[in-house]
C-alpha cells in the first residue's frame, strides 16, 4: 500500500489531496468502501478544519485507489507534516501502514513602507467637474480631491474605478464596468501623479450595484432568507461565475497597464452570506455527512439543506467547514485573477474585520499567500465593543511578519452608533488609533486608510463639520506614521476639560522627540476652529528638537463656542518640521466641552 499527496507543498488556502493505492499484492486486507487519513507534525496528529483528526479517503471507482481531502488549518505553522493511511489485515491483527511527507508553505511577505497612510475615493460621479467642498470650505475647486489628501497628509489615493451597476446607461454583458469610473480613472490617476501622490485603482468583484435586475449574463449566488424560509438569489454574482471572474481579470489588466496606476485593489471580493450554489463541492472537499437520501435530493434540495444547517441548525462543525471553505473558493479566485492578468503591481484586499473575515468567506493569511500584498480591514459596522473584540481577536491570531495590515473607518456618523460622547470624530479616531495598536498584540499595523472622500464631503457626518473629520483623518495618519517610527515627533494637546463661552484658557502643546536624531526647522501651526480664536495669530516656531528630548508651548486661546456649535469644540494643531511635506506633518486635536454653569477655568 502507498499513500501519495497530489503535490510536494501546499500554500495555507489549499487543500491536500491524498491518493491511497492498494497493490495486487495486498489483497489479504480487508478493502473497505473508505479509508481513513490522518496528519501530523513533529510526530503529533494536527487536526484539520472543525478538529477532524482524520478524514476520510473514498473508493474512486478505479480499482486499487482510494481518494481524500484535508483542508489546512486555519493560519498553521509552516514546515513539513506527514500523511498517514492504515489498513487492517483479514486474517490477523497486523495492520499495514504507508506515509507521505508534504510541506506547508508561506508566500514571502513583500516589505512595504511603514505607516503608509492613504485616502480612499468611493464615487461615482465626475468629481474633476463637480468639486468635492473641501475640509474649511464648501466651495472647493476642480483639484479639491487633491485639496484633501494634502490636508490629510496622504501617501497616496485609492479609487473605486469597477463598479456594476445594473440598470445604468452603458452597462451590458459585453462591457459590465460603469463607464464614468474606468473613462475618469487616467486623469485622476495622472493628476493624482503629477501632485506627489501614489495611485491605486480598486474593482468591486462580486457585489452589484444598481437595480437589482439580473439581468446581465452571470450566474447569481443563492442565499437563504430565514423570516420566510425561503431560498432567494441576492444581488450578488457566485463566486464560481467564469464570465464574472474573466470581466475582472480584463479590468485589472487595464489598471497594470497604466504607468500612473501603483496598485490594485480588490473589493467585495467574498462570498457575503449565502453561496449555496457550491453545495455539492463543499460537501466533497470537506468531508461533510449528508442524509440518507441525499443522492436522490435535487440541487435546489441539497442547498436549502445546506441553508438549514447553517443558518437554522447552526451545526458549528459544518459552520466552520462552510467558512474555511468558501475562504478557500475566493482565495483561489485572487490566485487566479494574479496569474491570469498577469499583474505586476502590488495588490490590496478589503477585509471585513470581524472574526478576520471568516464568516463572510475571507481570511488574511489565506489572502497573502494567494497573493495579496496588503489586507485592508475595514473597522466599519461594528460598535465600539465589537471593535474592541477585534483588537483581541486580531491579536490572538496573527502577529506582526505574517501579513500588512491597513486598518480603516469609514467617515459615516451612522456607523459609529451617533457617538457624542465621545464626539462623532473623535469615537473615529480612537477606533482607528486602538486597531493600530491592537491588532497585532502591541506592534504598529502597516498603515491606515481614511474612508472616504466621498463621506467626508458629502455623507452622513452628523452634526460634526467636514473639517472635524478631516482633522481625525489627519491625526490617525499622523499616530499610525509615528508608531512606525516613519518619524520620530509625538505631539500631543492638553486642554480644560470645559468652560463658559467667552473664557480664555491654555492650551498646552505637548512635543516630544522619540528619535536618535535631530528634527529641524519645527513650526506649530494652529488650525483655524469655530468657537476656538488663538490670542496670538500664526505659526509659532519651535525650531530644533533635539533627539530624545521633549518641550511643552503653552497658547492662550478664547472659547467662544456657542450652543449653535454643539456641546463639543474641537481645538486642533499642525506641526510640520524640514523637510517640508505634506507627509511631515503631526496633527493633533482635543474637545473641549461648553460648560452649562459657571466653573474655575484652567
């Protein structure tokens, strides 16, 4: 007897195929309809998905072969394990044993500049033509996308250049991409170029937009709609659609071949909820027990039982398979969007960030090793509990070196519960500040992205300014770059906790050198607030800060906050030092709160 696996070495979003052959000359064992395998590592059985210690290797209709699957474990550890298969003997106790080492591999992990820090535009109008209203002005002008990413000191600005949106004029089989998004994106991408940005270009995958027609030429996923207990197909495209999968490896050949495009991303690139139509393959690659009338069951039949065991059962061990397994579908699909495009830039997916993913058919290092160079984790729908969860969650799971992490949250009052205590902004950024710090237990993620403008000129803010949000962009820019050690300033803003309209306090600015070295030329620059007049008008020059060192200026202000400005006012400062860019730039804020009685000012 002999054991073989279909390859030497797997990456961690594959499954091992083993294949047990029992030769003419064991016919004096016993040679059951299944077989049983079993991996270990270091001599210890590793259990595969749901902690099955074996899975089972199914008679393959060619006499003398036996075939299995075993999925590899979420985020293992790299290095060889071994395969094991045992057959007992007929006509004794003996048993006959065979091995097969394997490994399991990681795709190297592609070094990026630290705390790279990028802003996000979800649009879908001509923003060149109708001006976004700019962080300190509603007004704005043909560049005001440029505006903002100075403001916020990015490295580099993001695109969603496919969307499909049914219904629109110009979308059809033929070309399914909204056609303003792929004719705009040159331009923007060469003024984004012609300003010292870096740009990147992202596809919606399988997500529809629009009308919810169906009526383009893809096949549709199947979910389960539990109030009414039926089977329904949502506005999303199966991840197992050729023609969906081709029309995206078409765009992305597009976006490589611009020379102003730096990167790709992809979006929406998961299963969501549902994708039963994947039923009868995930029940053979992860070994699952199906009924006894199974096999006379219709597709139709065999997915809604699928749909019942998941989401009415919740039978955990086929929740966790389902999960792995569509992880596994998508990443095969980013492997192959990569080797059939051809692409050569770096690639970027969004993430949700609950559960790493997982539960909508996503996973990180899965991810990386398909051949993500970055995993963009989106903070976003969760409350700040569940935000916190993530962060120990993350931590738990991953550590920094094994993939790049950009965290982000979107620029939506909605989404953070209508926080005003903390204000709307601020709630933003200590989300985006505690991922940075979180996720990987205590090391710095690689970057933050701010998202987006579109949200930020336009969308739901509250009854918080653009230039509150632009200001928390700014900040959570500034700290990600720090904690990366991309410079070495820390500033930080000391203010009363409240006052009376009409007091004039301190506001103390707090710099600190972490460095080894000298930082010149250092300038505070005060941002213009409503409610807040700094006594003293301008720049205030610091000039050298010595390595390791720290100094504090004190700014006498007036609070002037009115009810019309809230219960909350926003103090905000610039420090830029030599040499000057938009990137060298620490922005720092704190809320002061408008006082309802009289108090003892700082």
């Amino acid at each position: 007897m002999t054991v073989t696996t279909s390859k030497p070495a797997y990456y961690r979003y594959e499954i091992v195929e083993v294949t047990v052959h029992l030769n003419y000359s064991d016919q004096h064992l016993i040679a059951p309809d299944t077989i049983y395998a079993s991996v270990s590592r270091n001599g210890s059985v590793v259990p595969t998905i749901a902690q099955m210690v074996r899975v089972p290797c199914l008679f393959g209709g060619v006499e003398g072969l036996w075939h299995g699957y075993w999925p590899i474990p979420w985020n293992p550890v790299l290095g060889t394990y071994v395969v094991e298969t045992e057959v007992f003997a007929s006509d004794s106790t003996d048993t006959l044993r065979a091995r097969a080492p394997f490994e399991i591999i990681g795709r190297p992990l592609q070094p990026l500049e630290p705390g790279m820090c990028v802003m996000t535009i979800e649009s879908t109008i001509d923003f060149l033509k109708t001006p976004f209203p700019v962080p300190f002005d509603a007004s704005g002008s043909e560049e005001s996308f440029l505006t903002w990413a100075r403001f916020l000191g990015a490295d580099a600005i993001w695109y969603s250049v496919g969307q499909t949106m049914e219904g629109e004029s110009g979308v059809t089989d033929q070309d399914p991409w909204y056609p303003l998004n792929v004719r705009l994106f040159p331009e923007v991408a060469l003024k984004t170029k012609e300003a010292g940005f870096r740009f990147g270009g992202w596809i919606g995958c399988y997500f529809l937009w629009g009308e919810n027609l169906k009526e383009l030429d893809y096949t549709y996923s199947w979910d389960y709609w539990k109030p009414t207990g039926k089977m329904y197909r949502p506005h999303r495209v199966s991840i197992t659609d050729e023609k969906r999968l081709s029309d995206i490896i078409g765009l992305v050949r597009m976006l490589d071949a611009d020379p102003h495009v730096d990167y790709v991303g992809l979006d929406y690139i998961r299963t969501g909820f549902g994708g039963y139509e994947m039923v009868e393959d995930f029940v053979r690659a992860m070994s699952v027990g199906t009924p006894c009338e199974w096999h006379d069951d219709s597709v139709f039949e065999k997915r809604r039982w699928l749909a019942l065991e998941i989401e009415v059962e919740k039978d955990s061990g086929i929740v966790e398979k389902w999960q792995w397994y569509c992880a596994h579908r998508v990443a095969q699909n980013i492997r192959t969007i990569v080797e059939r495009s051809g692409l050569k830039k770096p690639l970027w997916v969004f993430l949700l960030g609950w559960r790493h993913g997982q539960e909508h058919g996503q996973d990180p290092i899965m991810f990386h090793d398909a051949g993500a160079s970055w995993c963009a984790v989106m903070l976003y729908e969760s409350n700040a509990d569940h935000c916190r969860e993530m962060n120990k969650s993350w931590s738990s799971y991953l550590e920094k070196g094994r993939v790049n992490l950009i965290v982000g949250e979107s620029v939506d009052w909605e989404l953070l519960q209508r926080s005003t205590e903390p204000p709307g902004p601020e709630e933003f950024y200590r989300r985006v500040t505690e991922a940075v710090d979180g996720l990987y237990g205590g090391a710095p993620v690689e970057g933050v992205f701010w998202h987006d403008l579109n949200r930020g000129a336009w969308g739901k803010r509250g009854p918080y300014r653009r230039l509150e949000w632009a200001v928390t962009g700014a900040a959570s820019f500034s700290y990600v770059r720090s904690q990366n050690g991309r410079f070495p300033l820390l500033v930080s803003l000391g203010v009363p906790d409240e006052m009376l309209s009409g007091t004039t306090f301190t506001m103390t600015v707090h710099l600190e050198n972490k460095g080894c070295s000298d930082v010149n030329d250092v300038v505070v620059e005060p941002i213009e607030m409503p409610g807040i007049t700094f006594l003293k008008s301008g720049p205030i020059p610091v000039g050298t800060l010595r390595s390791n060192t720290e100094t504090r200026l004190n700014c006498r202000c007036v609070f002037s906050g009115s009810e019309n400005d809230g219960t909350h006012i926003m103090i905000a400062t610039r420090t830029k030092w030599a040499p000057e860019t938009h990137q060298n730039q620490y922005v720092s804020f704190a809320y002061l709160r408008r006082a309802s009685k009289k108090i003892l000012t700082k």
